[in-house]
C-alpha cells in the first residue's frame, strides 16, 4: 500500500458479489487492496471476466462495493450518503466511457459545459474553449457529435471531463472502438492529463496502451495477480496471459 497522504485513490478488501441466473453468489472482487497516488497514471488489464471494469466502477463510486472500504480525494466513498457520493463524483472525479456519452443535440462546447451547467458551477466560455484547444479540437467546437468521428467525440468526452478539473480520471476502454491513430491520441491525451495534481485510472484490453502506464496491475479471477512498474508491452502480456492459464 502506498502513503496515505500522497494516495488519492485508496482501496482496502473490496468485495463485490453478484449472483448467478440460479440465485447463488458470484464473487467478482475478492479482497482487493490498492492505492493510487496522486500524479500516478495506472492501467488496470486481466483476462476477459476478471473483474476490471467492475473494479474501476468500485473505486469512482458508481458501483457499490459489498465488503471493505473505499476512499476517494480523502473521503470513503462507501459510506457517503448518496448526495454526499453525487457531490465527490462531480467534483472530484471524472468517468471517460467507451461509449463517449455525449448528448447527441448539443454542440461539442455545449456537451463539455453541460456538467458545470448541471452543477450550477461557472464555467467560462474562455475555460471550454481551452479545453477544446488542450484536444486539438478547436474548429470543432460547434459540430454535433454526429459530425464527428469516433475519434473526435472520445476526445470532447476527455475536454468534459478535464474542463472539471477532477483528482482523478478513471477511463474504462475508452480506446476500444477507436482506430490505431484515434486511439494513440486518446492515449496521449490521458498521459497529459497525469499531472501532479491529478490521477489516471485506466482499463484496457490493449496491452501496449497499458505498457505505458506507471503501473499495471492484472486481475485474475476478481483478485489482484500481480503489480508491475514501467513494465514493457512484452512484460504485460506474459502476465496477462499467465493469469488466463491460472484461471
């Protein structure tokens, strides 16, 4: 585990449970111990069925965990009341989707100042459009989504999410429907946005894309197989592929 005072992400035996079409529990996270230290970029990867996503749910509070504790920004998320939870996530926290989540019939400016908007938090108009600018996506400010492409809109997801300023980016796949050149710039945008100030949590499939994180960390099973630090792509993937074979 790392130093508290340094972590802002911290994550102490976490379960969660499911259940079969049977009734009979499905353990997805089991005893699952983790930090994240502010300014650290993290990739989280696993054999499909390990329980990543529904870790990275875990810890940005959108998924509740049904055993040990979560703790977010220096808050436990697990025993926020759900105003409380709603506040810390739209302050504190941004969520990047595969899907990009964008509303279709608003402009891209428009969708990157919707959650200062819904927020009732200023947001200037200088600070959207240097959000777009940080995207390379300046003359796209007034296209729709549908007048994008799949590239574009990811990285108007990422300029919304930034424009909030978050402590942490969690990222789920958000290269996964994305071309090789659409994904490298997604990659090299999240890398940017793992500063001193702010953290990147990020699941994928692509196991160069997380052999270029800080650390990876492979699942297996719901559990935490094994921790790697600057590992190559090579590296990842033999871990990857032994926690398959131990499955």
């Amino acid at each position: 585990m790392g130093d508290a005072s340094r972590d802002v992400v911290r994550a102490d035996g976490i379960t969660k449970i499911y259940s079969d079409p049977d009734g009979r529990p499905l353990p997805v996270l089991k005893d699952v111990s983790l930090t994240v230290g502010r300014g650290e970029f993290v990739a989280i990867v696993g054999p499909s069925g390990s329980g990543k996503s529904t870790l990275l749910y875990a810890l940005s509070g959108l998924e509740p965990v049904d055993g040990g504790s979560v703790e977010v920004a220096g808050k436990r998320v697990d025993t926020l009341s759900r105003a409380a939870l709603a506040k810390l996530r739209r302050d504190e926290v941004g969520v990047i989707f595969q899907t990009y989540n964008l509303i279709g019939s608003l402009t891209a400016r428009e969708n990157i100042a919707l959650p200062a908007i819904l927020a009732h938090r200023a947001l200037s108009a200088s600070a959207v459009d240097e959000a777009l600018a940080d995207v390379g996506l300046s003359d796209r400010g007034d296209h729709r989504p549908r007048e994008l492409s799949g590239g574009q809109q990811q990285r108007v997801a990422i300029a919304r999410v930034l424009a909030a300023k978050p402590q942490v980016v969690f990222a789920d796949e958000p290269t996964g429907a994305l071309d090789e050149l659409a994904s490298a710039k997604v990659l090299e945008l999240l890398h940017s946005a793992a500063t001193a100030d702010r953290s990147v949590v990020l699941v994928t499939h692509d196991l160069e894309a997380a052999a270029t994180a800080d650390r990876v960390l492979v699942l297996r099973d719901g559990e935490i197989h094994r921790q790697l630090a600057n590992p190559s792509a090579r590296a990842v993937l033999d871990a990857v592929t032994e926690a398959g074979q131990l499955s």
